[in-house]
C-alpha cells in the first residue's frame, strides 16, 4: 500500500510539529507556574511585594515591582520568582517558626 499525497497530508495535519510540541511544552509549564502561585498565594499575606523586595533586592526597580505584581496576579508566569515566593511561605508560614 503507498501513501498518497491526500494521506501524507492528513498524517501531518494529525500529528503536532516540532514548534507546536515546544508551544504545547511552553503552556503546559505555564500551567503549572501559575497553579503553583495560585497555592503559594493562599499562603502568603497580602502586600507580600515590600516583604519581597526587601528580602530580594534584585526587584527592587520599577520593572522587577511590576514583574512581581504580575506573576503575583497571574498575568505572567516566571519560575524565578514563583520560586522565591515558595521560599518566602515557607519562611512566613506558622510551621517554620516552631
């Protein structure tokens, strides 16, 4: 049996190509970046920015406030500070201080 061109065409239209596959990827980290926050979020205080800042200096500039308020409101995701904002619960949460 040969494949004809209809058929290899279709196969293609089927099966993701590598762009797709790395967008796919890309969602999915997204995804779980935000699910993340979104559990860290229940842990944290409000106004967590300044506590954020002062304990990363790093971000202390306009763009790495907005950077945080952001990923913090689930605008962007970045592994970067949803990292540090794990750590940060960890040091606030009632567990860490016994």
């Amino acid at each position: 049996m040969s494949l004809t061109k209809q058929t290899f065409d279709d196969m293609n239209e089927r099966f993701p190509t590598d762009d797709e596959h790395k967008e796919i990827r890309k969602i999915r980290t997204t995804d779980e970046l935000k699910r993340r926050v979104i559990e860290v979020k229940k842990k944290l205080p409000t106004g967590i920015v300044p506590i954020f800042i002062s304990k990363y200096p790093k971000f202390d500039n306009d763009k790495g406030r907005k950077k945080i308020t952001n990923v913090i409101q689930l605008r962007i995701a970045d592994v970067e500070i949803t990292s540090k904002l794990e750590s940060l619960a960890k040091l606030l949460s009632p567990e860490s201080k016994k």
